[in-house]
C-alpha cells in the first residue's frame, strides 16, 4: 500500500537527505518563533489589530469564500510546483530547502502570534487550522523536497537521465497524495477556519 510504498523509499539512500530537509525545516520553524518572540511590540499590536479586524470581517459575513479558496490554493501549490520543477538538477536543490524553511518560519511565526495573543481561541485556531491540516502538507512537502534533491542528483550522477532505482514512490501516489493532502488542507482553511473564528 501507499504507506509501505513510503517507507520502502525511507531507506539509506536517502538518510542523510531526509536528516538535511528535517532540519531546514526545524530551523526555519524555530527561527519564526524567535522572530515573534522578539518582536517590536508595536508591531505586535499591528499584526494583532490586523487580525482582529480579518476576524471582524469573517463574523459580519463579509468574507469572500472564492478569494480565500484562491488564495488557499495558491500557497499550497506554489511550494510544490517549485519542488516539482527544482528537480532537475542538484544545483536547484537550494531552492527546495529554502522553499521548505519558509513554511517551517510561518508555521513558527503564526503558532506563536496565536498562542500569545488569543488564549483559548488562539489554542483552537492553532489545532484545526495550522497543526491537523498541515500534518499531511508538511508530509508531502517532506517527500517531495527529498524526491526533488535525490532526482537532481540522480541527473547529475547519470548526466541528465534518471537512475533505474529512482521510481521506489511512483508517479500515480504522488498525484494522488497531492490531491488528497490539498484538498483537506483547503478543507480546513475555507471551512473549518471561518466557523472557528465565528466561535
């Protein structure tokens, strides 16, 4: 199955690559809750102010569902169309890890800015709308900075051709987990979000 296919490509291969994608995205987890920690408390008090008023307009019926959906959309897609498209060579690998980082610094930023400034609400806007759809987004985006790295070194090692062993996850799960993964992602953040807020 899916789950068996994943952890057969878990093997030593791709150790040292798993280690180095985990820990750009640790790094960038923690550095975006020591930004916050540390910031101006004005501008604390602007982006806590910004948001309150982002929650006003979701509680009188004012929120646009299409353009949260759009843009939803477009920051799940954009960090996999880059991991995608990056693997082509390990010179692009950079872009993966750093890609991967951003998303470990806003989930870092935005746990911390909800757990310091809405107490209670801010702990249940932190599970259902940033830990539980994230879980499997931070999965796929895991597989496939490591896939985007091991197949741009498989082109390099073999000039510009793929090695006979890289296919150990195969192309119909990984566009079937894309699916799946975005589509609860967007699932909690279009539904799940608006009616917490509203709470």
């Amino acid at each position: 199955n899916c789950v068996n296919i994943y952890f057969n490509d878990f093997n030593s291969k791709n150790f040292i690559i798993y280690m180095m994608v985990l820990l750009f995205l640790l790094c960038g987890f923690l550095i975006g809750v020591y930004l916050f920690t540390y910031l101006d408390s004005e501008l604390v008090s602007y982006i806590r102010n910004d948001f309150i008023e982002y929650m006003k307009v979701v509680k009188e019926g004012e929120f646009s569902f299409l353009n949260n959906l759009r843009f939803s959309s477009l920051v799940l897609i954009v960090p996999i169309a880059i991991f995608v498209l990056f693997s082509t060579s390990i010179m692009f690998s950079p872009i993966s890890l750093v890609t991967l980082s951003l998303k470990g610094f806003t989930l870092g930023f935005t746990t911390t800015f909800l757990l310091t400034n809405f107490e209670f609400k801010g702990i249940l806007l932190t599970i259902f709308t940033i830990i539980v759809p994230n879980v499997l987004i931070i999965f796929l985006y895991i597989l496939l900075c490591v896939k985007s790295i091991s197949r741009g070194i498989s082109r390099t090692r073999f000039k510009g051709r793929f090695s006979s062993n890289d296919n150990s996850i195969t192309l119909r799960f990984l566009i079937l987990f894309i699916i799946f993964s975005v589509l609860i992602a967007l699932l909690f953040k279009c539904l799940l979000t608006p009616f917490i807020i509203k709470l």
